[in-house]
C-alpha cells in the first residue's frame, strides 16, 4: 500500500515539474516578445506612455477625438512607468510584463506562506504549484495588466493580518489599500479583513483600518482635486457597461471545467472552515463576489484570479490536515485537477484564406509565426503618417502612432446610446484614416470591436490591401485605385 502511495506521489510531482516547466517557457517566450498578445496591453501602456510623458491619465471625454477611457486606478501606470524609463525602446510592453510575472512570483510566495500559517509546509507547497498550474495564471502572469498586481497586494495584505502584531497591521493596509489602487475591484481582502477584525478583540485592530482607510482618502482626495469629475467619469459612468448572464455563463463554463476541482476544495474548505475571526475565511466567503464582475460585457477569466488563489489555498489545507484514509482520495483528485490543467492545444480554426500572407493564427503563444507578422504589421504602420485606426492599439503603440479611439469600449457604449459615432463615422467616409487595422473576426461582421455604422462605412471606403495572419490592412479605396493604374 505504501508503494501504491509512493506511486501517486510520483505523478503528482512529475505533473507538476512537467506544467510548471511549460508555463515558465510560455512565460519567457511573452516576456520578450516585442508587440502586443491581447488587446488590454495597449490599452494599459497606452496610459502608461501617458504618466510617463505627463500627460492626462483621466482626459476629458468630448464631442471630438480623441476617445480614449482609462479603466483602472493610477498605481500600476505609476509603478510600470517608473521600470519603463530604463527598458529597452524596442519593447514597449516589457517593463509591465516582468511586473506582472513577478507579481505572480510573490502571489505563489504569499499563498505559500498564508497556507503554512493554516496548516502545514506541505499545504504552502502544494497550494502554491496548483496556483501557479492554473491556465489562467500562466496566461495572465507573463501579460501587461493590472491584475496579477492588484492580487499579489490583496494577498499580501491577507497574509501580514494573519501575522498579527501592530506592524503586521499597519502594513496589511497599506497592501490593502495599493491593491484597491491598482484595480478597484480588488476590494474583498481590505473588506474581509474589516470584518473580521469586527470579531476581533485585539485592539491591534484599529491600525489597520487607520493605515488603509488614510492611504485611499489621500490617494483619492489628490485624484479628485487633480481630475474633478473626470476621474469619476473614466472609473464608472464608462466602466457601467451592461451584465450579461450568457456571457457570464460561457466564462463560467470555461474556467470551471478547467478548474472543477479546485473550485470543490473551496466550497469544502467554507463548509468547514467556521472561524470568524481569520480573514481568510471571510475572503472565501466573499470572492464569488468577484465572478459577477465576469458578467459583464468584454470581461474575461482575469476575474477569477481571486477565487482561482483562494481554491488552491483550500485545496493545500484540506490536503495537509484530512486523515490518512481520505488522504489518497484527495491525491487522486489533486492527479485529475492537474490532467485538466495540462496544455492541450486546441487545433487552429483558422485557416490560410487567398491573399492571406501568412498562416492566421488565434493563440497568444509567441511563435516565430507571430512575430514575423508583427514585423510586417509594424511595417505597414511605419509606412504612412497618422492617424491610423486600429482594432489594437498595441500596434499604434509600438509604432509610435497617435490613438484616435479605444474602438472596443466606445463601440460598446454606441451600441447602448452613451456615445454618438458620427463624428469617426465621417472621419472614415472622408478617408482620413490612412490605413485601418482589424482582424479576421471583424472584417467579417461577427466581432464587435466597430459599430455598424463604423464597419459599412469601412467596407464602402477601404478595400484590402494586405492580408497579414489574421489581420486585415485596409487602405482608402483611391489610393487603391492609383496602385491598379500605376
């Protein structure tokens, strides 16, 4: 029987070593690539570009361009800015990629360490590995967003309250207080740890909701003296784009089926887990909170970070202190949780269309492919002065081109009625845009990065000059015209 458990073991780590090893080639291969993985990048740089120039982080939103939102809280344009100054001009996106891979580092370090504060070094280890094996960490840990950063501060701030102590609380809310700063939904740690510090009667308490509670009035009392209503307008009037329960249903469905045992160990561990006074209690009880932001329009598996952390936190405890009996059931389900784990790529559904200059490709996977498209994309964009419109602006970004409009918001807000498109609409009759960038998808009529106004008007007055991938490159029909003459 000890053999057969050894025998277990076995898989477990060869698993592990073996997706762990996977994710850091992933990782590395991201890190050093030279342009844009996902839309959300460029937006990001975008007003990191802006802190470090100094220009406007909350613009005004007129009646002309350009139509630019920022979605988050100032601190990680800040901190990006700052590592950006001394990386290389050719990579744009590195200095908010490294961050976001370190920030991973330190989130796998601080579930670690609050499961060995739970339980037993056997239960940091193994929560950490099947945090780091998630799909959506490796994914996410290595691109320039805000949330990989946003979770390693909420998490530290859980950890130094479970350390107790007046320095612990102190810096709890300071951690607390700078996640809420990179990204406001990252609310729930300051939030769980209030509550239970009200179980609480160490009078040690007090600190932490002074140090958080001061950090955000001063943060938020200088953001709304230097920005006014302009703050408010960026951070909710734009951000309220509708819910959708199909929507929220089809990211469900993918991240859970992936993570089917991971999200099992977290209703185990709060059915119990009963301690009132222990915040990670409390931050398990409320992190499904954090799913319903998925419901809305455009949002993506970036908001399970939080409950993916806290499932592997359940998942190590409940490994380390279930009796020896249960304990090989718990194995077998650790073994099946990583089999879902497992990079199995899915074949392309793209295919090699006429004109189509290289192989279309869906996956954020840096391949030489990708890069090789990049080059001629970038090309392309240094060939003609602005203004440029693209479905990315990662590529205007790399290329040094002025943003005219985030297309993906602003066609959202059109589709509702709280943006009027007229004005880009005439641009685009008019021809001003000397080359329009988009993908397969929309070209096509099925994305829902343009509005319809925007895509009629581009198939009236563009024709197809190039098919890179899976991007389209369209230029005004006259200069087609003058290249047939030619």
């Amino acid at each position: 029987m000890k053999t057969y458990d050894k025998g277990i073991q076995v898989i477990v780590v060869v698993l592990f070593a073996f997706i762990i090893f996977y994710g850091l080639v992933h990782q590395v291969l991201c890190l050093k690539f030279p342009y844009p993985l996902e839309y959300r990048e460029g937006v990001v740089q975008l007003w990191v570009n802006n802190f470090i120039n100094g220009q406007s982080l909350y613009p005004k939103i007129q009646q002309t361009p350009p139509y630019l939102h920022n979605p988050y809280t100032p601190l990680y344009y800040m901190i990006t800015g700052f590592f950006q100054r001394i990386m290389p001009d050719a990579y744009i996106f590195l200095a908010g990629r490294i961050l976001s891979f370190l920030s991973m580092l330190l989130s796998c370090f601080f579930i670690f360490k609050i499961s060995c504060l739970k339980s037993k070094k056997i239960a940091g280890l193994l929560a950490s590995a099947l945090f780091f094996c998630s799909p959506v960490v490796i994914n996410y840990g290595c691109l320039e967003i805000v949330d990989m950063m946003a979770l390693c501060f909420g998490l530290a701030g859980i950890y130094l309250a479970l350390k107790k102590g007046t320095s612990g609380m102190i810096f709890s809310g300071i951690m607390c207080a700078c996640s809420i700063l990179v990204k406001p939904v990252f609310i729930l740690p300051f939030i769980s740890i209030l509550v239970s510090n009200g179980f609480s009667r160490d009078n040690k308490k007090k600190y932490f909701l002074a140090t958080s509670a001061g950090c955000l009035i001063i943060a938020f009392s200088v953001l709304f003296y230097r920005y006014r209503l302009d703050i408010f307008n960026h951070l909710i009037i734009l951000n309220r784009l509708p819910l959708s329960f199909s929507h929220f249903m089809n990211v469900f469905a993918n991240i859970g089926i992936r993570h089917t045992f991971l999200f099992c160990a977290l209703c185990v561990f709060i059915g119990l887990m009963k301690d009132k006074n222990d915040p990670v209690y409390w931050y398990c009880i409320f992190s499904p909170i954090t799913l319903l932001f998925s419901a809305k329009i455009g949002s993506e598996a970036n908001y399970f970070l939080e409950v993916i952390a806290l499932s592997a936190i359940s998942s190590g405890i409940i490994f380390a202190t279930v009796n020896t009996s249960m304990k090989k059931i718990v194995l077998i389900a650790c073994i099946a949780q990583i089999f879902l784990f497992l990079p199995f790529k899915p074949a392309p559904v793209f295919t090699k269309t006429y004109g189509q200059e290289l192989p279309a490709t869906i996956s954020s996977e840096p391949t030489n492919t990708l890069k090789e498209a990049g080059d001629m994309i970038i090309g392309e964009l240094m060939s003609v002065f602005d203004p440029v419109l693209s479905e990315d602006i990662g590529w205007l970004i790399s290329a040094k081109k002025e943003v005219i409009i985030e297309p993906y918001q602003f066609s959202q807000l059109a589709k509702y009625g709280r943006w009027n498109d007229t004005y880009i609409v005439e641009m685009i009759k008019e021809k001003q845009f000397n080359l329009i960038l988009m993908s397969t998808e929309n070209y096509e009529g099925s994305g829902e990065k343009f509005t319809k106004n925007m895509l009629e008007s581009i198939k009236e007055n563009y024709s197809v000059k190039r098919i890179i991938g899976n991007t389209y490159i369209l230029e005004p029909m006259f200069w087609a015209d003058n290249n047939k003459n030619w």
